[in-house]
C-alpha cells in the first residue's frame, strides 16, 4: 500500500484501528478516536481474524461514557472499504 503524504497539521479523511481479533483494543481505539476526531473523518476497526465480543471492553467505555453498541467483532474481509489514509495496527499480527 503506498503511503499517503499530509501537509503538517493535516488530518487524515479515515483512519483504521487493526488489532488480532477486534475484540479489545481495536474496538476501544475507534470508539476513542470516534470521540476525539471531527466526524468528518471515517474511523473504523477490524481484526487480522475472527474474534468474540469482550464483556471487559464494554466495561471500560461505559467508565468514560462510550458504549460499542450492538458492534461486534469484524475482520478485514467484513469492511466494506479497503482503503485507508491511515491504519494503527495495535497488534504483531496486524502489521
């Protein structure tokens, strides 16, 4: 994938969170970014595979008053774009 180059300062238009399994961190980095990020800016999450719903991931954003909703786990193949300005992988496996 080639690189994107941003002006200093510049914001990227989406941004993908890729972790194992998109059962904790990735899940948690995009409800985070969700918050943080105008919402002009595409935020989505996704693992390198398969993974199940993580009750402790629901815990910790519910402290910061975030909640994933009805969201469950989703690997690369369940996105509907397949092209980011820029991916955080937060796992070895997802680089």
């Amino acid at each position: 994938m080639a690189g994107l180059t941003l002006a200093p300062g510049a914001l990227p238009r989406s941004v993908l969170f890729l972790c194992g399994m998109n059962a904790v961190r990735s899940p948690m980095a995009e409800q985070l970014a969700r918050r943080m990020l105008p919402p002009t800016i595409f935020v989505a999450s996704a693992g390198v595979r398969a993974g199940e719903r993580d009750p402790f991931v629901d815990a910790v954003l519910a402290e910061d008053g975030l909640t994933l909703g009805e969201r469950h786990p989703r690997t690369l193949d369940d996105l509907e774009d397949d092209y980011f300005d820029l991916i955080v992988t937060l796992a070895p496996e997802a680089h």
